[in-house]
C-alpha cells in the first residue's frame, strides 16, 4: 500500500502478485473499518475539498461492490470520494483479486486517465456504500475557464500519486520482508495503537492475509516474518490483536535489519 495510512498507493510487486489469493470475507471487513477515517492513493494534502467539488460536479453513489470503472475504460469523467471506500484491483485468469490500493475521503479517481485519454489499468469499486462527486470532462473545462488552480489540484493529484508510489516501490526492492513488517506495525502502532499494560495494542484485527498484501508478499512469508517477531519477544497476540511490547525495541530491531 503506500503504507503509512494516509491516502497512499499500495503497490504490489508483480513477482508477488500471482501468489496473492482472494481476500477472505474476514479481510475485506478489516479494510473496510481500517480506513473509516481516511486512506490510501493520493494524499488529500493540498487538495480544493469536497466543498469545491460539489459545485462543480455531481453527487452520485454507489453500493458495496459496485463498479465505478473498469480495466481498459476511457473514462469521460473522474470522481472524488466524498465518503466511503474505493478499492483498485487487479481480476486474475484464476479468479483471484488483487488489491493495489484504497481510495478514501477527498481522493481522486479516474483524473490522469481522463485527462491523457488512457485506458484504467484496473478496476475501481466501491468497498463499502461510497458517495461520491462526479466530474464530467466537459464540466473540468468549463471550471478551468475560471478558475486555473483546478489544474494545480489536478497536477499535485497525479504527482503525489507518482511520487508515493516511487516511496513505496523504492522501500520494497530495498528492504526485506522483515524490514517492511516491521515499518507496517509501526504505522498501525502510530495510528491505531493505544496503552495497554506497558506495551502499544493495535485496535484492529489484521489478518495475517492482510498484512501480506499491504506488504506484497505471499502469506508463507509474512508468517514467518511474524513468528521472528514473537519469536524475540517483540509482538504479541492478545485476543485477536496484535500488540507491540516496545515501539522503541521494534525500531531498533528494524534498523539492524537495514545494517
């Protein structure tokens, strides 16, 4: 994912990707309640808002499941999330999905492809009921008469999303496994963690076929990834959660990995 959370990309190597199976129902509920507040592809940072958006465009909504865009579509128009989830993924041969990303609250989707005329590369739905605004080619070119900063929230849009994905890309061909589960815990630690007896409880219950794939590895490797961890005293399980005895102790041992 473009991990640390915050409306990020999150990529998936493509070496990893055949070994990635469907997410269970069990995992889509977790990405469905990870990213309640806001999350993954572009940074919202920087961005008009939602309120600017909705005067331009139009409201529309879409259930669970529901396709916003299709792999290989020409888009005429983008959306802006205004509440919900979109996920970007991948439909293999063997009727596995691939998930590349999530898309969250003042996200953009669809607005590079509409703009260079450019097929999607995969698909969007929405993971939950999604309310979004929907801004047609025609009525962009007709803001942009009046308004020439929409071009400057369209150009950080496309380049934050290039830039992140580059972070990520660049974390994952320069780090091992080890190194980018601990990165991940550290995040969920950050955002979602609270005290709890001396040590940081993340208050959400991650598969481990989750964090594989916020990793962009296969489940064999991130449970043994994990059982190191455990192994050295570092993470622990505590009714379903994962609990982080030492933030400091975690971050040492991620270092050393590096060295």
């Amino acid at each position: 994912m473009l991990l640390c959370l915050y409306n990020n990309i999150v990529p998936i190597e493509r070496s990893d990707r055949k070994m990635i199976p469907r997410l269970s129902s069990n995992d889509l509920q977790f990405w469905e309640t990870m990213y309640s507040s806001g999350v993954p592809v572009a940074s919202s940072r920087g961005g008009l808002g939602i309120a600017y958006w909705e005067r331009i465009g139009s409201a529309v909504s879409f259930e669970k499941n529901q396709i916003l865009l299709r792999y290989d579509e020409i888009p005429d128009r983008f959306y802006v999330v205004k509440s919900g989830l979109v996920v970007a993924y991948e439909e293999q041969a063997n009727g596995n999905e691939l998930i590349y990303y999530i898309l969250d609250k003042n996200t953009m989707i669809g607005e590079a492809n509409m703009m260079l005329d450019r097929p999607a590369t995969v698909n969007f739905k929405a993971l939950e009921k999604t309310e979004l605004i929907c801004v047609t080619k025609t009525q962009l070119t007709e803001a942009m008469k009046n308004d020439p900063q929409l071009l400057n929230a369209l150009l950080f849009s496309v380049s934050n999303k290039f830039l992140e994905a580059m972070e990520e890309l660049r974390k994952e061909r320069n780090h091992s496994a080890a190194w980018r589960l601990c990165d991940t815990l550290l995040c969920f630690s950050e955002r979602y963690g609270v005290p709890y007896d001396g040590k940081v409880l993340i208050q959400k219950n991650i598969s481990l076929q989750s964090l594989a794939a916020m990793m962009g590895v296969n489940r064999a490797t991130a449970v043994r990834a994990m059982r190191r961890l455990r192994d050295m005293g570092l993470v622990e399980n505590i009714n379903g959660f994962y609990c982080v005895r030492s933030i400091d102790s975690l971050r040492r041992h991620q270092e050393l990995l590096d060295e």
